[in-house]
C-alpha cells in the first residue's frame, strides 16, 4: 500500500567528518554529513529517493523499527525523519531528465545568436501540443501555469 507520510529512525554516529548516518530499516542506506542540519536534510533526500523507488517496483516498505529496538554506539544519537511522499514523487517526476535532439546547424547557431533556450521552446511546444497548454511569457505568473495544469489534472 502506498501511503502519503512516512517516519523512520536514522543514527547519527559521529566520525571525524561530521556524522555518518544509517537507517535500521534500511540497511547498506547510509550517508555522510558535516552537520547534523546537513544530515536531516539528506536523509529526507535520500530516504524519499528510496522509498519512492520500492514503490515504483511494487515492493514492500518496511515497518518503522521502534527506538528501543535500536542499539546505538557511543555518542549515536538517533533522528525522526518524516517524509511527505506527495511533495517527494512530485520533485522527481518533475525532474528536467536529458533529451537529444538533433537540429540544422545553421537553426541551431540562429538560436544560440537570439539566446533562445532550446529545453524551454521545445518543453512549451510539447506542453501546448500534448497537453493543449499555451505557453506563457517566460519566467512570468508560475502559478498560472500550475493553475492551468491542475484544472487539466481535474478533468481528467
């Protein structure tokens, strides 16, 4: 079942960098920060990053352990890190992913000469072609844009 807010335990055990840091339900998961801020917020990264990948495969997340089950060397200290799933699948589905295109050498230069951004022309045509979402003046009114993809996300 895929659920929407998660909590897990992650040790902090200090090391002369900073911290490392593992997660007793997830083993071989582990992470290294110079600070304890630092560490809360990978552990979010990478904690959502690996969630988010068992749920695309359909396998299991595993129960949180409770604190007193965890055994901690000298000076480990553990941390709650709650995870928000929606605003975590969101960011990766979102995220700019590499695409090739091949173009005229010559349109190509024409472009680079009117400093034209090739991903932003070419994520407006497909936005207004596949989704029938007319691009707006460049970096002016997201929440328009954000707006115009809920309404289209409620028709559906």
């Amino acid at each position: 079942m895929i659920r929407n807010w998660y909590t897990y335990n992650a040790v902090f055990t200090p090391s002369e960098e900073g911290y490392i840091i593992t997660f007793p339900d997830f083993p071989g998961l582990t992470a290294r920060s110079s600070s304890k801020e630092e560490g809360i917020k990978i552990s979010k990264k990478i904690l959502g990053n690996h969630i988010y990948s068992l749920e695309e495969k359909r396998l299991p997340v595993p129960a949180p352990t409770a604190n007193k089950n965890i055994k901690l060397a000298a000076g480990a200290f553990i941390e709650q890190i709650e995870l928000m799933m929606p605003l975590i699948r969101n960011e990766i589905a979102n995220a700019p992913a590499p695409a090739e295109v091949t173009l005229p050498e010559w349109l190509l230069a024409l472009a680079e000469q009117k400093k034209i951004s090739l991903s932003e022309t070419l994520k407006d045509a497909l936005l207004e072609e596949c989704l029938g979402i007319k691009p707006l003046p460049r970096r002016e009114n997201f929440a328009a844009t954000l707006e115009q993809l809920q309404k289209l996300a409620e028709q559906r």
